[in-house]
C-alpha cells in the first residue's frame, strides 16, 4: 500500500496575529511535526502541499510549501487546496484568537496597563472537514494537559475527523512526541519517539483509511 497519486495537504507550524506591525500574539510550535509528516507522505509517493505557518526550518524536499503568517491566511490556502486532497492533516498551532483591531503603526508605550480585544479565529481543519468528499481522510492533533484521549475523542467527533494524535506540551518545539491515536473505533497509545518516526505510524494509518475508503 502506497500513497502513489494521492495528494496529502498538511497545515503546520504556529500563526501569528499582529497587534501592531512589530508585535504578535504566536505559541511556541516549531513546525517540526508537520515537516515530519510531509516527508513521510512524500516517502510514502504522495504529493504534498504544506501550508505553513513561521518556521525556521527547512521543509523537506519534494514537497510544495505554501507560506502564511495568520490563522486568516492559512484556512483562505487550505480551503483553496482541501477539496483537491485525498487527506487533509492539520498539524497547525492555530492560534486561537487573533487581535479584534490591529494597530496601523506601532503602539506606544506609555507605562499604562493595556486592554486586548481578542476574537476567535475560525477553526481551520473543521471547516476543511465540513466541505468532505466521500472518500477523503482528516486528521488533527490534540494537544492536552489532562484527560487527553478523553477529549480527542469529543474532538474528533465536534470537528467531523477520522483520526486524532492526542499529545501534551512538551511535544511543542521538540524533537520526540509521546503520542495517543484517536480514530472512532480503536485508541492506540504509542511509545514516545521521534517525530519521524511517529509520522511514519500516522502516514501508515492515514494510507489505509484511504485504501478502505476505496474498497
Ligand atoms: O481544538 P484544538 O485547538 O485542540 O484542535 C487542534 C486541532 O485542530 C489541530 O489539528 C489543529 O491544527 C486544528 N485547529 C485548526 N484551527 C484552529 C484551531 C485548531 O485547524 N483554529
């Protein structure tokens, strides 16, 4: 089983939202997981679309990097490529909100305490997932503290998906994650390892709901 003639679309690395043109509200992804799993589609013989947020590392080679700063930006390139993919993996640190008014020139400092407005950014794999053709495959991560597999499990069913990897924190800006696979009808908890590795596992599961899928 292979990924030859399927196309993967990955969201990966963090967003940022500016409050003014120097400043912005980010979280601590690398962007590694998501590069990870590009290099195992493509090693798997997908084609590969990487929709990335900030990151200072390189993608690896043969995959299509589409670049984007806010969350804005990266759900306008993914609903624009998600319809065409045979899996949509949204490995994204979306952040969750974004400024309400952003400042057209830097904001002074004045020593006063300041007020943020935040609204919430759209949810960027949901709304991918809500436009499904039969056949195609979702999957997210889920990044928790507590009760992870718990509420990857309401996550998977609130945003329509077949697949969840339930982490904690410490996978952020690291190069190993301790990783729960979430799918409707089974959980597999897996040992902690490198990023790669774990994409491979990932990629493997993603190859055979797609074979299913066809069958
Ligand atoms: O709801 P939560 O942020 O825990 O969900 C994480 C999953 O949803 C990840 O796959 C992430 O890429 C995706 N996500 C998204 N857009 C958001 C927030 C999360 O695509 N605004």
């Amino acid at each position: 089983m292979s990924l030859r003639g399927r196309t993967v679309l990955i969201t990966s690395g963090p967003t940022r939202e500016f409050l003014d043109p120097v400043r912005f509200l980010s979280n601590a992804s690398s962007g590694a997981m998501g590069f990870a799993l590009a290099a195992a589609a493509r090693a798997a013989g997908a084609k590969v679309v990487v929709v990335s947020g900030p990151t200072p590392l390189s993608p690896p080679t043969g995959v299509c990097v589409v670049p984007v700063t806010t969350a804005l930006e990266m759900l306008r390139e993914t609903l624009k490529r998600s319809s065409r993919a045979d899996a949509v993996i949204g490995a994204a640190a979306v952040s969750d909100w974004r400024v309400a008014h952003a400042a057209a020139h830097k904001i002074k400092r004045n020593g006063s305490p300041r007020r943020l407005t935040l609204i919430a950014n759209p949810d960027i794999i949901k709304e991918a997932a809500a436009k499904r053709r039969p056949g195609q495959v979702f999957v997210g991560f889920a990044l928790e503290t507590r009760r992870a597999t718990k509420s990857a499990r309401r996550k998977l069913a609130r945003k329509g998906l077949d697949l969840i990897v339930a982490n904690g924190p410490e996978s952020l800006a690291s190069g190993r994650i301790a990783a729960t696979l979430v799918a409707k009808d089974w959980t597999r908890r897996l040992p902690p390892g490198p990023k790669a590795r774990v994409a491979k596992i990932v990629v493997a599961d993603i190859t055979r709901l797609l074979h299913e899928r066809r069958a």
